[in-house]
C-alpha cells in the first residue's frame, strides 16, 4: 500500500530485486509461523492427524501462490504443471533423500510401516499419472478438453476424500510408527489394536477426547495459524508478478518460476522432515512427505483446472518427455525404497542423486 505506484512495471532492477527479497523473506517467516502453530496441533492431536493439519497448512499456502500466479498478469499455462512437478521432485527426492540419508547416517536402518506408506505411494501414482501423462493422451495441446475437466476433478476429489476418510477413521494405526518391540510378536496386547506391521498400541485418547479436553487450545492455534496464512494470500500476487518480471529479464528457464515457488512453501516443511529423521521417526517423515505430496496434486490440480474453467484460461498439465522419464524413475526408486523392510542412508543417497540429475533437466 505504502509503495504506490513504486512497483507498477516496468520496474527498476533494483528496486525489484529488494520488493521481491522483502516480500519473500516475509512469507518465509510467515510460512515458519504457519509450520509452528501446526506442530503444536500435531503434537497435541498425535499422527495422523498432526501430521495432517502440517501437510494441509503448507499446501493451502502453495495453491495461494500458484492461484495468484494465474490469475496475474501475462500468460501462466504451464505454472501449476511446473510447481506441482517441482514439488513431486522436491518431495521425493531432495526432502526424503536428505532425511534418509541423514537419518540413517545417524540411526542406521529404520523401519516404517509399510501399509500406510504404501497407500500413500498408490496415491502418488494414480493422481500423477492423471496429473501429468494423461491430458498429453486424451487433452488437446497438454490441456483436457472442458467437457474431460469435470470428471477428472470429480475423480481426484473423490480419491483424496475417501483417503481422508481411510485416514483419519478406520486405517489411523496404518500411519503410526513402527514399535520395535511389537515386531514378530504373535499376538498383541488385550485391548490394543496395532496395525498387521506391529505398530505401536494407540496408548493416545481418542480423537474426540482430545479435541474435548483441549478445544480452547485447539480453537486458538487454528486462529493463529490462519491470521498467519493472511500475509502470505496477500503478498502472493505481488511476489508473483515480480517473479515472473525478473526471470523473463533474466532469461531464466519457465519451469524455474514453479521451482522457486515449491521452495520458498516447502522448505518449514522439509526442515520438521529432516528432524524427524534424526528422531528415527522415518514413519513421520513418510507422513510429512507423502501425504504432503498427495494434498498437493489432490487439491491444487483440480484448484487450477476449476480457475481455468471460469477464468477461460488453458491450463497445461501434459509434461514434457524428459519430466516424465524422471518423474517414472522417481515413483520406480520411491517404491523400491519403501518396499524395503528398513530404509537406509543407501537409498537416500540414490534419491538424492536422481534430484541432481532433475536440477540439470531444467537447464538443458
């Protein structure tokens, strides 16, 4: 408000490099304050549904920044394939490689529970596959056609919804940590229902019981958390608009725009993962980052298919062969990885490297 017509194009270099430093060092902070009133709420609720209201936070917070990018300025058809493609390699590969490289420097082999990641996985499969490679199939020019853009929304909705529901009611134990002394136990506890992995007994009250005992504490930090949502919904056009005016100066790549975005949102996130890991919590960094991976096509595809719609503009979802290569190599390494009984620095490394290889795609 106070920079008037300051910031209206064309721009000073100057002053646009210090706007954009400004604007972004705030939503950082404000992002960092998103992710601490979340993990009150996650340590009070417990996993699932802590790691839940993390995941959901940082993803509303990213379908903000790619909804502002559409609807700004200048033409932004590919934005939403570039942003959720560069969290898919972000997630995937840097965030889990780094955890489990150093988680498993520092713990050795580390058990996760195998059901709730592997439902996280056929999520990630299905929704990228609708995300990604099937509007290059049936779409005209990369974009579904307006009579496809429904069902597939419905479709994506009603997958992430039923995946809630599986969730947070009867699957919870499937996304808990493993409890070692459970493992190869034959029968468990009377009275404690651990998941077929042996995961911990869920010695937490139940849900509605803490949400009972709790419910000021609880109604506060959800208060909190949005009022610290607010400055980020309305600094994202204008970090946006500037974005897209310094890079087009540069010469940068597209897809960079996107990249940066899924950076500047994920990073609170990547840090809790990387901590998580060192606990030995590989369960909590599946959680984080799987479901962080699944919120995030299962609502910001359909979010940007739904803006297309009303707003006429093309929404480009097909991805290029290159991206597809490294997003299949991706989901082939993430399932070997977490097919595997206990994950190691190993597998981090071979994740971390395929990021890499991502990195050098871009610039090509």
């Amino acid at each position: 408000m106070l920079s008037g017509s300051l910031l209206d194009p064309p721009v000073p270099t100057p002053l646009l490099v210090a706007a954009l430093v400004i604007i972004i060092a705030v939503i950082l902070v404000c992002a960092f304050g998103v992710v601490h009133e979340a993990e009150h709420l996650a340590h009070r609720l417990g996993d699932p549904y802590g790691s839940l209201v993390l995941t959901l936070s940082i993803v509303l917070i990213e379908v903000v920044l790619i909804s502002a990018v559409m609807l700004g300025p200048g033409k932004q058809e590919t934005i939403a394939r570039d942003s959720v493609m560069a969290v898919s390699m972000i997630i995937l590969n840097a965030v889990v490689g780094l955890s489990l490289l150093l988680g498993g420097l520092k713990r050795g082999g580390m058990r996760h529970n195998s059901t709730g990641t592997s439902s996280y996985l056929a999520l990630i499969v299905v929704l990228s596959s609708l995300a990604f490679a099937l509007p290059a199939m049936i779409g005209v020019g990369g974009s579904y056609t307006p009579a496809q853009v429904i069902p597939i929304v419905v479709l994506t909705l009603a997958l992430y919804a039923f995946f809630l529901i599986r969730q947070m009611g009867p699957q919870a134990a499937d996304f808990r940590e493993v409890d070692p002394t459970l493992l190869g136990a034959e029968e468990p506890p009377a009275g404690d229902t651990p998941s077929l992995d042996g995961t911990a007994p869920a010695a937490r009250p139940a849900i509605g019981q803490v949400l009972a005992e709790h419910r000021s504490e609880i109604l506060w930090r959800v208060l909190l958390l949005v009022v610290t949502v607010l400055p980020i919904v309305l600094l994202s056009h204008d970090m946006a608009t500037l974005l897209d005016d310094g890079l087009g100066r540069m010469g940068a790549p597209v897809a960079l725009a996107g990249i940066l975005i899924a950076m500047i949102v994920f990073l609170p996130e990547s840090i809790t993962s990387v901590r998580a890991a060192l606990r030995g919590e590989v369960q909590r960094v599946s959680n984080l980052c799987h479901g962080a991976l699944v919120s995030t096509v299962g609502l910001t595809i359909p979010a940007v298919l739904i803006i297309g719609s009303l707003t006429g503009q093309t929404v480009v979802l097909a991805e290029t062969p290159t991206n597809l290569l490294m997003l299949g190599v991706t989901l082939l390494l993430t399932v070997t990885t977490f097919s595997a009984k206990k994950v190691t620095a190993m597998h981090g490394a071979a994740h971390l490297v395929v990021f890499a290889v991502y990195g050098l795609t871009v610039f090509a």
